[in-house]
C-alpha cells in the first residue's frame, strides 16, 4: 500500500481522527513505539464495551494461522469493527498463509501483523503484506535522535522543558524509549503546577542535586578534578536506596559521555563545524564547548582504555565480583581520570 512505509506521526494521527486500513504490518526492534500504536488504535477502534466480543490479542508461539485466519475473517458483534492483534507474527506458525489475506483482508475488521524484528521481506507472507497493508518500520533510535524525540513527546504533554533537561535526560536514559517516556511522566509529577521541565526537575526526579549529582562528576572527570569525582560518587551511592542501581547507573551515564567523545574526535578531525558536530553527536550547541574542552585531555587511546574500565566495572556490578560497590566506583574512576592538561611553554627570546 505505501511504498516508503508509514511513520509513527502519520499513524498515531490517523488513529485519534478514527481513520482505519483494515491491514497493517508493523516490525522493527523499537517494541515502545508499536505498542502505543497498538494501545492508540485499541482506544480509538473499539469503545469499552465493544471489546468483549471483537478484539482478539493473539500471540503468535501460541496459536498458528488458520485459527488466526478465522478471527480476522469474522465479522464484528453490535460494533462497527473488531480488532484483531497478532503479536511475534514471525513466529505464528504456517503465517505463509496470510498471503492470500494481505490481498483481500475483511472491510470490517481491522487486522495488526506485528514482527519484533525485520523479517524476511523478499519471502512470504511479508512481501504479499508489504504489497497490500499499511506498512511501518520502527528502528531503534540513534542517540542524536533522542533529544528531539524528548523535547517533542514533553511538548505533546503541554509542557516546554529547558535544553540542560532535555540533555540531561537524553544522558540518562540512552535510546531506551520506554525509559524517556517514564521519565517524562516522572519529571511532570515532580514540576507541580510549573509549565516548564527543569534541570532541577530532573535532579530531584533523580534523587539527585545540583552539587551531587552524575553530571557534575562526569564534568570533575572532564576536568581532572579526580578528588571531587570521588566526593560526589560516593554521596550518590551513600543517599541512593538502591547502591547497586546507582552505581549502574553512573556507569550508564559515563558510557554515554565516553561515547560522545569517542565521536568528538572522529568529527573534528573532518574540521566539521561545531554546530553540525553537536547536531551528529546529540550534544545540544549551547554545551559543545564543555565538551570540547574535556577532549583535550582524553587521547583517543585513553578513550580506548575508559570504555574497557567501564565494560568491566558494568560486569563487576552485575554479578562478576564480590567488591563493595563503592570500591568498584573508586577504582572506575582512577581509571578514566584524564592526564594532565599540557600547557605549551613559552620559548626564550
């Protein structure tokens, strides 16, 4: 039916307005984004009471396609349609034989084929269904991406949110969808009658100041103040109920910020603007300078070595050691300390 592929806006819009195809085939590896499709056309398809005899949620391990194929074939009791949603498609068995379906679907029911991955389009049923249904790919996220999406998902809820929020909530959660849209929730709960998200929204969600919390270690990092990195990872652990899950956490983050660096020094090296470099990285303008500077210290070698101390600290964390948690962090951090700053000397006359 579309031969480029329906994007998240477009359904979710045409979803409120009650517009319905009676066939759509969703896959890709984001699962947040097609289950609110999911959750939306559910709302907006079937009132309440007409659920209880035209909706169907089928898991594909658990059924196989002619059973299905009879569901999607019957017509609707008292309502105006039934839903009919096919979880794990991929694995429904014998779905080869939604080829014949994908042609000629039923007018009166409104059919989602969802895979939790690409599957293989050239072979079917998925080509028959690329053909014929209202078609969508939902690919994970790249971490420059997730600033928008945050900015827009808080606009979407009536709320503006400050570009240190946006960042700092961005760092957080990663590309975890799910996680940025708890968050945001979160963050409206804590802002009260206030209309805008704030950097101290985000700290206190967090359980964090604005002394203590990982941002500004990760900023002592960048600096080479390792004694403050240490004053301020170990308050979060000592005022964290969870010490396990805080210090996973800052390990999390300063992945995150390595990362970014890692990506600072391939697209300096193209002598990129710094706009167009924030813009690749997901760092907001107005901090790419912080960043910048922090780059000085770190050799891409040193960059190197950070991420095998963080991958080993993550492991340590999960269950690979019987160190304290504090001890694992102390250790962390002497490892990603920066050398020392060079200042050229002035030469004699």
């Amino acid at each position: 039916m579309s031969k480029s592929g329906l994007t998240y806006e477009r359904l979710n819009t045409a979803f409120r307005h009650g517009n319905f195809e009676p066939l759509y085939f969703f896959y890709g590896e984001e699962p947040f984004l097609i289950e609110e499709l999911q959750e939306t056309l559910l709302a907006h398809a079937l009132t309440p009471h007409e659920r209880d005899f035209n909706y169907d949620l089928v898991y594909g391990q658990d059924a196989e396609a002619q059973a299905v194929l009879l569901l999607c074939a019957s017509y609707p009791m008292m309502a105006t349609r039934r839903v009919v949603i096919v979880r794990n498609f991929e694995k429904l068995k014998d779905n080869r034989l939604f080829q014949h379906y994908a042609a000629q679907p039923n007018p009166s029911a409104v059919v989602v084929l969802v895979c939790s991955n690409k599957p293989n389009l050239s072979s079917h049923p998925y080509r028959a269904l690329k053909k014929h249904a209202a078609w969508g790919e939902f690919k994970p996220f790249y971490p420059r991406e997730m600033p928008k999406w945050i900015q827009g998902r808080v606009q979407q809820r009536g709320y503006r949110i400050e570009a240190r929020a946006v960042q700092m909530l961005a760092d957080f959660v990663g590309t975890n969808l799910q996680a940025a849209a708890g968050e945001i929730e979160k963050l409206i709960t804590y802002a009260g009658e206030a209309s805008t998200l704030t950097e101290d929204h985000v700290l206190r969600a967090g359980g964090q100041t604005r002394e203590f919390n990982v941002f500004e270690l990760q900023k002592a990092l960048g600096e080479g103040r390792f004694a403050d990195a240490v004053r301020i990872a170990e308050r979060l652990v000592q005022q964290a109920s969870n010490t396990r899950g805080e210090a996973l956490m800052i390990v999390a983050v300063l992945t995150t910020y390595f990362s970014r660096l890692q990506k600072l020094h391939a697209y300096q090296a193209k002598g990129m603007p710094e706009k167009d470099i924030a813009r690749q990285v997901g760092i907001n303008p107005f901090f790419i300078k912080e960043y910048l500077f922090s780059l000085r210290r770190f050799t891409r070698s040193h960059i190197e070595r950070a991420f095998a101390a963080l991958l080993a600290a993550d492991y340590e964390l999960k269950g690979g050691s019987n160190r304290d948690d504090r001890l694992i962090l102390l250790l962390l951090l002497r490892r990603l300390l920066p050398a020392p700053l060079r200042v050229p000397s002035d030469r004699a006359a």
